[in-house]
C-alpha cells in the first residue's frame, strides 16, 4: 500500500501547477510587480541565500504569517523549497487559504542555482516573533477552531508521560530552534518536512505522539496533519515548550556547533550518517598525530578540515628543504622552523576553529603514556621501526585505536589496529628486523602524492572511528602500489600469543629500540 505522503504528493502533482526557475526568472525579469515568490524553506536554509527579493515565509508558518505576508489573494503567487516537494504542500496550503494563483517552483532552489540565476544572501534572520504574537483574528479564529478538534495536553499532564516513555514527543519546531533546547528524548521533525518525513520518522502509527513547538500553535496545526495521516493519538502540548520551561520541567540542552561551524561542516550535516550529532563528535573528538611528515601532513590536514576538535602533533624535527617534496603542512618559508609550529599555523590557517596541541619531543617510553592517555585515536605516520613499536605497545596498553600507515618507493600500506578487536603490530611482526636489515632512512626514497594516498586513508579511518560508521580496516591491510595503479588487500589475523596483545596478557612494559637512522 502506497504510503500516504505518496498518496498526497502524486494528489498535490496533479493539481498544483508547477513553474520552472527559467520562467520565474523571465517574470522578475519582466516587471516583477506580477508575481510574488515565497520562500517556503526554514529560517537556516534561506539564510544561506534565496531568489532575489523572495519573502521569507516558513512552512511552519504559513497559516499564522501568511496574510500579513501576502495581502492579494489574486496575486500570482510562486512558492519554491530546496527542491521542489515541500513547496507542493506550502501551494497546497496556500490554496486552501484561499489563494488563487498558486503555483510551485520545479527543482526548488536547487535548480535555480544549477541553472546560474542569481541568488541573494539575506541581511535580515528571520523574524524572531512568537508563534502566538500578532495573528489576525481571523487566524486566531482558526487556531481556536483547531483547538476545539485536537486534543491537547498540559506540560504537566504529559511530563510523567513523556518521562515513563510511554508517550513520544515530537518537536515540529525548525532544527534550529531544537539544538537550543527541547524536550529530553523528543524527536525533531519539523512542520516544513512533517508530510514529507513522519511515515518514515514516526513508523508507529498507533503510539502516544506528544506534538510541540515553542508556544503551541504550529504544533496545533501539525498533529492535525499527523491525524490526518492516521496518526490517530497525535495530542499537542498546550503552551509548547516555553510553558513546559516555564514550569521547571526536565529539558535538554544539547552541545551545538556554532553557526560559522555549521556553515563550516554544511557538507557534513546534509549526510544523515554524520549530521549535527556526528559533527559534535569530531568535534569532541581527540587524535594524535605521531609525526607531522609525509603521512602525518595530509592525515592531520584533512582532519582539520572535518573539524577534529583536538589535533595533537607529535614531532621533534624542524622542516628542512628536502621534506617540501612530499610533507605538505610546510612551505618553503617555513624552513628551519620546528615541523610543530609549523603544521599548527597552516591547520589553523584552514581551520581556525579547531585545537592544535603541540608536543615538540620525541616519543619514548618516557613520554608514551601522558601522551596516549589524553587522546581518543592515535594516527601512527613515524618513518622508523622504534616509534612504530612504541606507538603499538603504547596503544594495546591503552585500548587506543591506533591507524597505521607506511609508505616506501612506490607502495603504500594502511590498516587499523585496535588492540581487542584485531591484531595489532606486534601480532605480525613480533620484533623489529636487525637495523642492517631496515632500508637505512637516507635511502629510502618515496614518491611524491604516495604518502598523500595513504595519510588520506588514514584520516578517513580516524574519521569512521569517531563516528562509528563503516567497515573499518581492523584486521585487513590495504597495500596499494602506484605504479601498477592498483589495490589489494590482505587478511590480517590476531596472534593468540601475541606478546602484548594476547588476551588476559600482563602489559609487559615498554621497550626502547635503537634508531636506525644514522647507525
Ligand atoms: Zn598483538
């Protein structure tokens, strides 16, 4: 059976005309007295940028703002969203107030753009006014109407309701009036998206649903759409959430990104699989970089760029000309400086909103655990057997995710290993090789953009960890070989008597090897 948003959207496409952005366009064009084009979107997505000289009038808000906003019931009236479905319900709406000319822009804003119109950024936010304040009598009689068929609640009816979970409440307040505080446990879905999102939001139709805004007037208009979608207990909360604050009820106020942050991280909050919650982590999120070389550079790069909140850099080197090749946080006129320093300007130079810790030492035994035991994940991009050993020793000891990457001549190889989970270094290979065996680190040249493959492979590990999404590479070792332009992976198993990583095996302490380098 066809859903009923389905239902309705294959309804409303028959009956409300569509427009395309080209004709629009040629209308404003033309005169522009003739049409007036209304922004349906929330307040954050018109702020981003609107068709010039649009009114800004909500979804959620239609009903209450619209006959202050559009006083000609004759008037050609466009409605557009972000693509095109919602602005069918926003004309819809519209209709049925009593609007004649109503017509739903093809593609939304989306398609403007594509299609190179020009857009504006508005000025002004969104008005700020209540819900209840200034309606018309003739709204305040409808919202009355409302109120006599849908049932309502008081906060303190339904607080022991929504407490004992036996009741589910559903924010249909924008997403930005949500992240500054809502109901502990409620769900935003907002009145803009209700039709579009609640089958899919809310898949059970038979449960208590407790719908609320902030004064308890869009949330009178959303459960009678839910009712109407069949959601036969939809109940508002009289008063919204601003009473419900009013008595001292339990609210939630989450940690937010700030609005720079969330212009930042746009990319990111459109994916459901990261969104608001998953950038809060990477940005609560600690990783350590062990070396800021050919794969520490790209690795802490890009995390910078995804808005890892603390970047810890571990390096005792100063940039010198031979390194510019390949380790792209330096730049020529950073020679001489501490690599430190350094990659702290140029992460902060692209992101000024993280945290860039700088340890300007070498790692040993000494300073391992003070080091590990600050960060979540580690990022190994060392260039040398004894760091290597250490960072693993160090990350078994502290359960630590530790993201490996080497590179040499023309290959490349990445994987995870996350002591309890997989192998670790030490599993494959229990000791480091005899130093006249390791390629001396003078020689061994690498190619310049390999170590950018793998140190990107390396941040994206490290991203997936925080987010807990994906298949990780714990326990598969991705080689990849340049020349031949080719990947491959190979399994890598856990070693049951694996000297550090063995379960129920006593940390056997830390070893100091001899560097190489040099010898
Ligand atoms: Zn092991």
């Amino acid at each position: 059976m066809a859903s009923v948003k389905d239902q309705w959207l294959k309804k409303l496409r028959d009956e409300i005309p569509e427009i395309s952005p080209e004709e629009v366009s040629k209308l404003l064009e033309s005169n522009g007295k003739d049409v007036l084009v209304v922004d349906v979107r929330e307040s954050e997505e018109y702020r981003q940028g609107s068709v010039p000289g649009a009114t800004h009038l909500p979804r959620g808000l239609l009903e209450l703002r619209a006959g202050e906003k559009l006083q000609d019931p004759k008037a050609k009236v466009v409605a557009y969203c972000a693509g095109g479905v919602r602005s069918l319900f926003a004309a819809d709406a519209l209709r049925k107030m009593g609007y004649e000319n109503v017509l739903s822009m093809a593609g939304g804003y989306t398609r403007w753009k594509q299609n190179d119109h020009p857009f504006e950024v508005p000025k002004a936010s969104a008005e700020e006014r209540a819900e209840d304040e200034g309606l018309s009598p003739k709204v305040d009689g409808e919202v009355g109407a409302l109120r006599g068929e849908t049932p309502e609640l008081s906060s303190v009816e339904a607080s022991p309701l929504v407490d004992n979970e036996s009741w589910t409440a559903v924010d249909v307040r924008e997403a930005d009036e949500y992240r500054r505080g809502h109901l502990p446990g409620s769900l935003n879905l907002p009145r803009g998206f209700l039709e579009l999102q609640a089958e899919q939001k809310l898949p059970d139709k038979e449960r208590n649903f407790l719908v609320y805004s902030s004064r308890g007037i869009r949330s009178l208009f959303a459960a009678a759409t839910l009712r109407q979608m069949g959601y036969k207990k939809a109940t508002s909360l009289a008063g919204g959430y601003l009473k419900w604050q009013e008595e001292g009820l339990a609210v939630h106020i989450p940690e937010t990104l700030t609005e720079r942050e969330r212009e930042r991280y746009m990319r990111h909050l459109s994916i459901d699989e990261v969104g608001e919650s998953g950038q809060l982590k990477l940005k609560k999120s600690r990783v350590l970089c062990i070396g800021a070389g050919g794969l520490g550079s790209p690795a802490a790069y890009y995390l910078a760029a995804a808005g890892v909140g603390t970047l810890g850099i571990v390096d005792f080197d100063v940039v010198d000309r031979t390194n510019l090749q390949r380790q792209i946080l330096h730049s020529e006129d950073q020679i001489g400086e501490l690599k430190t320093v350094s990659a702290k300007r140029t992460l902060l130079g692209l992101n000024p909103d993280i945290n860039v810790v700088t340890h300007e030492e070498r790692l040993s035994s000494e300073n391992v655990d003070a080091l590990f035991s600050r960060y979540d994940i580690i990022v190994d991009g060392c260039d040398n057997f004894p760091t290597r050993y250490l960072v693993n020793d160090g990350c078994v000891k502290h359960k630590k995710p530790n993201v490996h990457g080497s590179i040499y001549r023309f290959e490349g190889q990445v994987t995870v290993f996350w002591p309890g989970k997989g192998p670790c270094y030490r599993c494959l290979y229990p000791e480091p090789p005899p130093p006249e065996m390791a390629p001396s680190c003078a020689e061994a040249g690498v190619l310049g953009v390999l170590p950018g493959v793998i140190g990107v492979l390396e941040g994206i590990e490290a991203v997936k960890i925080i987010l807990g999404i994906g298949d990780l590479l714990t326990g598969r070792l991705l080689t990849y070989d340049a020349l031949e332009a080719r990947f491959r992976e190979l399994k890598l198993r856990r070693d049951p008597n694996c000297t550090h990583c063995a379960d129920g095996r006593e940390f056997p302490g830390y070893t100091d090897y001899d560097f190489f380098c040099g010898v």
